[in-house]
C-alpha cells in the first residue's frame, strides 16, 4: 500500500476530466480544466473530507467499493482502475463491475431519460437521477436474490405482473450462466436461490433461456402511480453489462408522467 502515491495519482486523474465529460455544469471563475474535489467526492458517494485526506496521502486505506467509485467517479479504463486497486492495497478482483468510460460517457449523455448500468447477474453499477427518481436508489449486490427472497422488493410492479418478471429474470440468468462458463459467483446464486425460493427452483427447472433485451413495464411509483415504459438494454462486447434505459410509448399518459418526474426528481410531491 502506497497512500502518498495513490493520492498522486488520484489528482493527476482529476485534472485531466472537465466537468462536461461527467454531466457536470462548469459554472464560473474555474480556475483548472479538471475536476474540483468536492466535485469527485459527489461523483463517488464520499464525503468532501474524506477524500480531500485521500489525495494528500493520509487516512485509513479505502476499501474495495469506494476505489471502485472512485474508478468509476473519474472514468478510470482497466489498466488505470487496476494501478489504483495496487496503490491501495487492495485486489481488483471484480473486472465485472468496472464500468468502461465509454459506456459511463453515453449514460452522462441520457439526462432526459432514465437510464442505469446494471451486470448480467443484475447488480446496480451507476444510474442518473432520473432513474433514481423513477426507481429508487439502487441496493448493493445483485437484485435477483431480493426478488426471490425480499417481498417487499416486488412493490415496485403491479402484482399482476410478478409471475412475468419471474420468468423473464430466471430465463436471462440462465444465458448469463452460460454466457459466464459456470463461473463461480453465478452457480452460487443458483444454489441459493434454488434453496430459497420454490418458485425459482420451478422456473429454472424448466430450462427456459432467453436474454433480457427489451420489454414493456408497468412500474408503481409512489406519487406518480402506475408508470408505462418501454424498457431497452444497450450490450457490452463481452455481455457481462448492459445500459438499460426507459422511454415512455409516444402519446401515451407516461410522456407526462416522465416530464413531470424530470421536475420533481427524487423530492417528495407536497399536496
């Protein structure tokens, strides 16, 4: 571990982002082209304090999830977010989960849409406000056990609508697996969730297999109601992520629905 070094490095990246590049306003009397460091503590979840110790060498050595946002904060490509990981310490196991600059770039430029980045075992990586806005902020780890084994998960469709949601996540999963070879962290899931849950085990027992491409949904929102969207799904070269974003049928009640989220965003609507 080498904090004196990492905090180098972090501000050699810093500098060489401008504002624009990460959905950033520059605003007024800006002194460098690069990124200001509250402006990548927001961009990573940090406090400003935290990461202002962080660049000049000192503190406890950050763990595994904040180099990974901060990989993501400054649009690290895979050899820059692994230096980062050795300078901390630490081992960059997870390649899945690193986010390429270019797929992040094109999420910056979906403002007016909401729109995530998710892996094929369906683990939140990055989503604008808009998704968070219509969805809700994302949880940690995978939302496939959450839906088989957390009730309460499934509140965001009509009840109606479970046993669809079911059978498409099961049949998705499946060519993850395969897309996978059988690696380790996906036969896991199956097993837990064959022990969990009886309706997955039934499901999968079926040897369904379809990728999850694009879909219509109904998602409840708690002020907005019931929401009609077109959900599509953008694929990585290897299919191991996808950018998925949500675009309202022309004419229909949810065009409304959606411009009035991009208003109120993740506030409370006050009656």
């Amino acid at each position: 571990m080498n904090l004196a070094e990492l905090g180098l490095f972090l501000q050699s990246r810093r500098a060489r982002i401008t504002p624009a590049e990460v959905g950033l306003v520059a605003g007024p009397r800006r002194r460098v082209p690069g990124l200001r460091r509250h402006e990548v503590a927001h961009l990573a979840g940090a406090s400003v304090d935290y990461y202002i110790e962080l660049e000049r060498g000192r503190g406890a050595q950050p763990s595994e999830q904040m180099l990974a946002a901060l990989a993501r904060a400054l649009r690290l490509d895979a050899d820059e977010r692994e230096h980062l990981f050795h300078l901390a310490g630490r081992y960059a196991h997870n390649v899945a989960a690193h986010v390429s600059p270019a797929m992040l770039a094109l999420l910056d430029r979906l403002g007016g849409t909401p729109a995530r980045i998710i892996t094929d075992l369906h683990e939140t990586l990055a989503q604008n406000r808009l998704c968070t806005a219509l969805l809700g902020s994302p949880s940690p780890g995978s939302f496939l056990p959450r839906w088989f084994e957390e009730p309460d998960t499934r509140a965001i469709y009509p009840v109606e609508d479970h046993p669809h949601h079911s059978k498409v996540l099961v049949s998705d999963l499946r060519a993850a697996v395969a897309r996978r070879g059988h690696d380790e962290s996906s036969t896991k899931m199956i097993r837990r969730l064959r022990e969990a849950s009886e309706e997955f085990a039934a499901l999968w027992d079926t040897g369904d297999v379809a990728v999850r491409r694009g879909e219509h949904k109904r998602i409840v929102h708690p002020d907005l109601g019931v929401v009609d969207v077109h959900c599509q799904n953008l694929f990585s070269e290897d299919g191991r992520q996808r950018l998925q974003f949500f675009t309202p049928p022309p004419g229909s009640p949810a065009v409304a629905q959606l411009e009035l989220l991009g208003v109120i965003g993740v506030q409370e609507l006050v009656e």
